[in-house]
C-alpha cells in the first residue's frame, strides 16, 4: 500500500526538477519518484561518512571531515 506526501517547491526548483525529468525521459512524477527512492537507498547502506581510521597522524589532522577534530575555544 503506497502512501501519499504532499510537497510545496518553488517554480524555480519545478523548472529544474522538469529539466532534469527530460534529461533522464522521464515524467516530473517519475523524477521525483526516482530521487526519493535513491535517498532511501543510500540511507539503508548507513551513514555517508565512512568509518575508516586513518592510520597516518597527518592524514587525521589535515582532513576535510570534522569526525574526531575539535574546534580550538580562543
């Protein structure tokens, strides 16, 4: 049994959803559809991060992600 959502975009964000619909050829439902099931799926994988520890000091202290680094209080 489906479900029904309802959701309020902007004309701007439905011009670029129906851009990206015919891009794909693809109705604007179906587009919407198929972002929403690829959300779904990624979330069921786990988390975006990954969870590797790095093993080099230098890559933990110089990388891009915030996991484990705190913000110095000045």
């Amino acid at each position: 049994m489906s479900k029904k959502i309802t959701i309020s975009l902007s004309d701007e964000e439905i011009k670029t959803l129906e851009k990206r619909a015919k891009k794909n050829l693809m109705s604007l439902k179906e587009q919407v559809e198929d972002i929403i099931r690829r959300s779904v799926i990624n979330t069921k994988k786990g988390t975006s991060y990954s969870r590797v520890k790095p093993d080099d000091r230098l890559v933990s202290i110089f990388s891009r992600e915030m996991r484990g680094r705190k913000k110095r209080n000045k």
